[in-house]
C-alpha cells in the first residue's frame, strides 16, 4: 500500500465517519449537477428544435445562395440568373431536402379604396413545398396551383388592414429593376397565417413568373433557399463550402442560418445567457452549503489534525486528504447527479414538455411553439458534472488549507 | 552527546494582552535510554516542556537540542521530518486515529517512513503481541477500553523505532491497574529496545516508577533526583 492509498483509505473512511452529513452533501452535489445536466439539455434541445421552427414558419429555408452584397443590401438591384451547373449541382445532392428560388421585392398592394405597402414574393409553387410548410399555413382557400398566374396568397392580417376577401382583385404597383414602374392584377386564391405578426401583415406570395414580370427580372431570381435533411451546422456549413467551390464567390453569397438571421443567434445567446444566470445563482448556493459542510468536518476534527501532525505527518498531506475527501463526495454527487440529469433528459428528449397558455409570448412571437425540447449527448451529460466536481474541489480549498496550517499545540489543546 | 539539551528554555504564553508565563528558564539535559518523569503541579509547565522538546511548539528564548542538533528554529515541514524520524508521542487521550484499526494506527507512522508493506505489518503485529494486544489489531479505537487505547499508542510511539517517546500525562485517563500495567509496558519497552521515555505526571504512585525524577514548579525545574 502506498501512501497515496493510505491517503485514499483515510478519505475514504473519513467521508463516511458522518455518514449522514455525507449524504446530505453528496445528495446536495448530486442536485446541482443534475439541474445543471437537465438544464443544459433543455437549452440545447430547445434551441435546436427552436432554430428549425423559426426557419420554417419564416419560410427562409436553412440556407441561401444570394447575388453577392445582397444580405446587407437587400433590395432588387441586386439578383442573379442561377447557372444550370448549379441547378444541376443542387439537383443532384443527396442531403438536400429540397431547394426554392425566390424574387422578392417591395410594391403597394390595392384592393378597392385600400392600399398598404407590402413585400412581395415570388415562389415556384411545387418547389417551394420541399423547403417551406407555406402550403400548409394556408387557413382559407387554396395554395398556388403551378401554372396558375393571377393568384396571389395574402397574409391573414394584411386581408384585413385591406378590408379584403378571398377572391378579390387586388391590384400590385412596383418598381421594376430597370426603375420604371411595373403593375398588375391578381386574384386572391388563399389566406395564409405563420403565426409570426410581421409576416402576416406584410407578406404576398405570388407565381415566380408573374413576378419577375413585376420587377422585370427576365430569369433572374433573389434568391435560391435550401433545406437539409438533417440540419445540423457542421453539414450546413460543410455544404456551405461545396456550394462556394460550385458557383463565382465574386458574383454570389452562400449564407447559412445564423449568417442571414444573426437576430436569432442573439436571441439564443440571450436566452442561453438567462439560464446560466440562473444556474450561477444555484450553484453559488449549494456551493455555500457544501463549504459549510466541509469546514464543518475540518473544525470537529481540529484535534486529530494535531495527532496527525505530531506523529511526523507533513501539513501538505494533511491538506490532501481534505481534498480528496471533497473529491470523493464530489465525485459520487456529480457521477449521480449525471445519470439522474441524463435520466430525465433521455424522458423528456422522448416526451416534450408542454407548456401552451403561459408566459411564452415572446417565444410565439417568434412563431415558435411553446414545446419543451431536450437533447442529449455525452457532453451535454459530462460538462456540466464536470464543472460541479471542479466547482467542489475548489471549494474545499480553504478548509483545507485551514487544516494544513493549523498549529499542533493548539490542536492537541481543543476538546 | 546527550539526547536531549535545553538551554534557558523560556515560554510566554499571550492571552489578551496578558502574559502567561509558563516557563522561565529551563536547563535539562537527558541522555539516550533514561526512563523520565516530570513531575509537577497542575500549571507548572509539564505539557509545554513536552511540547517544546518535541517541536510541537516553539519558545519565546532559549534553545532545545536533540543530540546536538538545534531544532528550535526548524521550519514546519523539518520539525514534522524529525518527529517522524526521532520521536514518538503519547497524550492523555484521543491518540488514535477513529477510522483506523489498532493495526493500522500502528502501521501509519511505518507508511509515512516509506517501509515496504510487509515489514510494516509484520513489525505492527510483533509490536501488538509485544503491548498484549495481539488479538486487537483490527478493533477500531472506539471499541477497545482506555488502557488498551494507550497501550496501542505506546506501540505506535514506538514501532517506528524512535530515539524519544514523549508521553503527557499517560496514565490520568487509567485506573490504578492499567496505570501500573502501563507504566511496567513502558518500563519494559524501555529496556529492550532502549528507547528513551520522558512522561509527566502528578500522581506519586506513577513518579515512584520513574528512574530520574524531575520535578517542576512555576516553570523552573526544583528538583531532579
Ligand atoms: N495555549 C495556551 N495559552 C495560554 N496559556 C497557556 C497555554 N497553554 C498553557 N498555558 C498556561 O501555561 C502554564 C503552564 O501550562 P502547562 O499546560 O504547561 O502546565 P501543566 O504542568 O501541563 O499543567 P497540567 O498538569 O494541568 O496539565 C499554565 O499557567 C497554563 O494556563
Ligand atoms: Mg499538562
């Protein structure tokens, strides 16, 4: 047996000569470091399913390939005409879901004496059903058929603000890239709501003929948006970098998400950053609580330090063993902890948490449904103990030191 | 070369501005196997005298040298070197580990030494049978009686084959019986392995025992026969 053994034997005997202090602290560990786990997984989880729905209900795929510039300047002077390489390209990649060209521009929507701003979009019909559920935000009437010409979609509030009903005329005025003025009429097929105010109020989908018409674009398009099948950033951006390798980066932009909605990256960072605010505040808490209990075993045990010191022991050994002790404590809390974080994070990946009719406002303004998602990895489970069984030696580093410089007079003289 | 000189030892104890002075000029030289009682009243000074002279404490003047080596100004981790090496404690009470066994009490000092782990065990189980308590080696301290918690740390002050055992007070836990059978261990381990013991006491049964006596009062030594 070697001395570290000893020390180890020592730890070990010493955690459990309080046996229910002991559990009370590993029970107080094992807590933290499963809302930590639990947490985490919910972040994560949520956000992930989070990203996915505010792509899809604003109906901007996960990818774009734009003319280059047009991400910060966004208007119709600047559009492309997609080369077939690169339809065939798109065409033939196996992880895409599916892809969708869009011309997008503003003009003025009249219906009798009402007119209102609006923003135009174009869309091929039967494409844009492979990357944005617009066919099944349709609330009255019908979707776009494919040949159809004169039919427009119109957002559920714009109707109103137009006092319009389904099947009305409604007149569009743009100005076309040439910079003369383009207009003409269309027909009201159907009324769609995201569930996202500003789209519904701004929003007319209309055929992508009719409105490189409108805008006198030729075959040019704004945009072309691009779906995964599985949606992760690494392959969104490994797609990322074939794309840019298939097209002139000269000429044309490939944005993904967080590149072309970076509002939705901050709004994540915010939301991630509020809950480890609250995770701090937890921590911080249990944390005075294991101090205590450490201190506490370190003070009732003053005198045994004085023995220990003067049958030879050195202080820096002495100090050792308070750690290990609160390595092994931690240990045992933050190991239970994990599989308990896990546990309930392994439910909850299989059974989200509902939570419609609360305070979830500024999630449903986002068009997000108030679904609870977990997820979980072996990081997501690892780290977050990690840190609670880092955070517990840390701790233990005052007490410890208080042990390792106590005076072995004065020891021997307590109790 | 004596075991032990102290020269002009002097210690003031400071108490909220009050000055305990608990020795006050101790000259004492102990050669290699005395067998040594300090004996004197409650307060005379018996524990610090101990204490000093094992690099427990340190003394506000004066020196203490442990076979001509100066020890008074040694840094902690030194002082804990040469107790480990040199000299074995025993106090009144509580001088066991709780969560050891008697066995491994006594082993602990050998792992600190560094002895390999059969030694270690087999010196800890000659050292117990040697004590009479051969059949206690796995009792945890809170199971045995007083006696024989001393008796284990006689054993472990000794197992570790030191120059000095320093014992305060060994016996005022003990009644009468296990005090004598404690004092005759003593005696015994003193003679056959020719360590030296200093302890203190105030019973006159226990200095009647002692081969040298010195006796202290109000911090200076007043007698030694
Ligand atoms: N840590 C301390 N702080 C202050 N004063 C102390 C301290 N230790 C001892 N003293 C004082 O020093 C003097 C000598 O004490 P010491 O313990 O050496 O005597 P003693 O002979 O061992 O007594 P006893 O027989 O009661 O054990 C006493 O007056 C005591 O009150
Ligand atoms: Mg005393």
């Amino acid at each position: 047996m070697s001395s570290l053994r000893l020390l180890m034997k020592l730890a070990w005997r010493n955690v459990w000569r309080n046996r229910r202090r002991s559990l009370i602290t590993i029970a107080s560990v094992a807590f933290s470091a499963a809302i930590l786990v639990f947490t985490e997984a919910l972040l994560v989880g949520s956000h992930e399913q989070m990203v996915l729905q505010v792509l899809d209900t604003h109906g901007v795929g996960q990818l774009q390939i734009h003319a280059r510039g047009y991400q910060d300047d966004p208007t119709i002077f600047r559009s492309f005409v997609p080369s077939a390489k690169l339809l065939r390209f798109l065409k033939g990649d196996r992880e895409l879901r599916g892809f969708a060209p869009r011309v997008q521009g503003e003009g003025l929507a009249e219906v009798g004496q009402e007119s209102k701003g609006v923003m135009v979009v174009g869309i091929d019909p039967e494409l844009e059903q492979g990357v944005t559920p617009l066919a099944a935000e349709i609330v009255t009437g019908d979707y776009l058929e494919p040949n159809d010409l004169q039919g427009a979609l119109v957002g559920e509030r714009l109707l109103k603000s137009l006092k319009a009903k389904i099947g009305a005329s409604l007149a569009l005025v743009t100005q076309t890239r040439r910079g003369t003025l383009g207009a003409a009429r269309f027909q009201i097929r159907g009324i769609f709501r995201t569930g996202v105010p500003a789209l519904d109020e701004n929003l007319i989908y209309l055929n992508i003929k009719s409105t490189q018409r409108l805008f006198a674009f030729g075959d040019r398009v704004t945009m072309l948006i691009l779906k995964l099948r599985d949606p992760t950033l690494a392959k969104l951006n490994h797609l990322k970098r074939a794309l840019l390798a298939q097209v002139n980066p000269q000429k044309l932009e490939v944005l993904t998400w967080p590149e072309f909605m970076p509002e939705l990256v901050q709004f994540l960072r915010f939301d991630s950053a509020s809950g480890y605010v609250f995770l701090l505040i937890l921590l911080l808490v249990i944390a005075f609580g294991v101090l205590n209990t450490i201190l506490m075993a370190v003070l009732e045990r003053t005198r045994e330090f004085g023995v220990l010191l003067s049958l030879g022991t050195q202080p820096r050994r002495i100090f050792g063993m308070i750690l290990l002790e609160a390595l092994l404590i931690s240990l045992i809390g933050a190991t239970a902890g994990a599989l308990l974080g896990s546990g309930v994070s392994a439910y909850v990946v299989q059974h989200p948490i509902n939570l419609s009719g609360s305070s979830m406002e500024s999630f449903e303004s986002w068009g997000i449904k108030p679904l609870f998602y977990a997820k979980l990895s072996w990081g997501i489970a690892v780290y977050p103990a990690l840190i609670v069984l880092g955070l517990g030696v840390l701790i233990a580093l005052w007490p410890a030191l208080r042990a390792a410089r106590i005076e072995p007079v004065e020891a021997l003289h307590t109790r | 070369m004596s075991l032990i000189r102290t020269e002009g030892l002097e210690k003031i104890y400071r108490l909220d501005h009050v000055e305990v002075p608990a020795l006050r000029g101790v000259d004492l030289t102990i050669e290699g196997e005395e067998f040594l009682a300090i004996a004197g009243p409650s307060g005379s000074g018996k524990t610090t005298l101990l204490n000093l002279i094992g690099g427990l404490d340190r003394p506000t003047a004066g020196q203490v040298f442990l076979e001509e080596q100066e020890i008074t100004r040694l840094n902690k981790s030194r002082l804990a070197e040469l107790r480990l090496r040199k000299i074995g404690f025993v106090f009144q009470a509580y001088n066991l580990l709780p969560v050891l066994t008697a066995l491994e009490n006594v082993e602990y000092v050998m792992l600190l030494q560094g002895i390999a782990a059969g030694e270690r065990r087999q010196r800890a189980l000659a050292i117990l049978g040697e004590v009479g308590l051969a059949e206690y080696a796995n009792r945890f301290p809170n199971l045995m009686s007083g006696g024989q918690q001393q008796r284990v740390a006689v054993a472990r002050a000794i197992v570790a084959q030191p120059k000095l055992v320093l014992a305060d007070e060994p016996t005022a836990n003990l009644d009468s019986t296990a005090s004598s059978e404690l004092l005759d261990l003593m005696r015994q381990l003193n003679r056959d392995h020719g360590v030296t013991f200093v302890f203190s006491t105030h019973d006159p049964l226990v200095m009647e025992r002692a081969e040298r006596l010195v006796r202290l009062r109000d911090g200076k030594v007043f007698g030694d026969e």
